[in-house]
C-alpha cells in the first residue's frame, strides 16, 4: 500500500501525521471514502499529499501536469495550494474513478481549477507537444502505470519549463526494487525507471523515502 510511509516504523510515521498533518476536512472526507474502495492502495499518503501542495507553493506554480488521477486526492491537494489563476491538467482514462474526484473537487470549490482529460495519457500529451505546449508547465506529477512512465516522464520533460519540477510516484514499490530477481513486471518497470533518472543529466534528482517513495526532478 502506499498510503502510509512504509520504510517508517509504524510508531514513527504514526508521530509525523500527529504533529504535522493539516487535512483541509473535504480531503479528509475523500481519504476515507476512497479507503473503503478495493483499489485503496493506489491512493496517496495524506502526509506526500500535504509535501506536494507545499511544493505547489514553493514553485509559485500556476500550471501543473497530473497523469493519472484515481479518486482525485493528489490534484485536490495540489488545486488548494494553487493560486485562483491556477490551473491542473489532470489526465486519466477512468469516468468511474474520476466521477468521484469530481464530486469532491466541486465540494472543495476548485473545480474550475481542475481540467480533466479522459484519454490515455500518452495521447494528451503529444498532443500538447504537437500543439507547441513545450516548456508550458511549471510542475507535473506522474502517478499511472508504470510500463509507460520512462515515456510519460521524457514527454513531461518536454512539457515542463525550465526549472520545472516533476514528481513520480511509487519509485520504492514497498522495497521490491531492491529484489533484483523479482518477477513482479511493476517492480522491473520501477527499476528500470530509476536507473535511467539516476543518469540524467538534464535534471537535479532527489528521491524521498515519503510513503512509496517519491523522487523530484528538477529540469535543468
Ligand atoms: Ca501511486
């Protein structure tokens, strides 16, 4: 699961929610929804929730790129921390998840800040490449399947400014990416990804044992 910081002891993660978090209630009210639902684990951790809305804030972000968006936590979080000019390009391919984000995000009162495209990902973003929307992006977030992230990252890092940050979830895959006969197809995906990051040179590169683990690239 990564709704919680595994590589933290329990006692540990269970403080730094204690003494930090500060849930806005509609998404805590979505948190609980979404954890009675048997796709639970593809949600993020409140406390990395909270790190990227305060990222929003650093970046002085008004443009962001989110590809893939499941019940709608990870742009909400990130909706709230933008200014009232602000926009998300959330893509994903599921109406049945994305109904429920959209419940909340109109709840929240940023709806008008949440641009929701349902398609494959891959697909929107040629599109915006082919529409000259490179360097457009002051942030993105990848969170989707994993056999298309080395593809949804290189065509973020076109579509990110200079400066730009990209976050990407799940980069630990609760340890596995340490099993080097894994079988588990996710895990190579992962695996595979990570060793590419840590060759890039058009990035500086940070991965934070948050939750699943998140990394940060920062476009150079
Ligand atoms: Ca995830």
């Amino acid at each position: 699961m990564s709704t919680k910081s595994f590589a933290l002891s329990a006692e540990l993660a269970e403080y730094i929610l204690k003494v930090s978090l500060r849930e806005n209630p509609i998404l805590n009210q979505l948190r609980i929804e979404t954890s009675k639902h048997p796709l639970a684990r593809m949600q993020i951790a409140p406390e990395q929730g909270q790190l990227m809305a305060l990222l929003v804030k650093l970046m002085q972000a008004s443009k962001i790129l989110e590809i893939g968006v499941f019940t709608g936590y990870s742009s909400l979080c990130m909706a709230l921390a933008l200014p009232p000019d602000g926009n998300i390009v959330a893509c994903d391919k599921s109406e049945e998840f994305t109904d429920i984000a959209k419940r909340y995000w109109k709840e929240a009162g940023v709806e008008n800040k949440i641009e929701l495209k349902i398609a494959p990902a891959l697909q929107t973003l040629d599109e915006f490449i082919k529409a000259g929307k490179t360097e457009f992006f002051d942030m993105a977030f990848i969170d989707a399947d994993k056999s298309n992230y080395l593809a949804y990252y290189e065509k973020c890092l076109q579509l990110v400014r200079k400066g730009g940050l990209i976050m990407v979830d799940n980069v630990l895959w609760r340890g596995d990416i340490l099993n080097s006969e894994t079988q588990d197809k996710n895990s190579q995906y992962i695996q595979a990804f990570n060793q590419k990051l840590a060759e890039d040179q058009n990035i500086d590169l940070v991965v934070l044992p948050i939750a699943d683990g998140l990394t940060l690239a920062l476009k150079k």
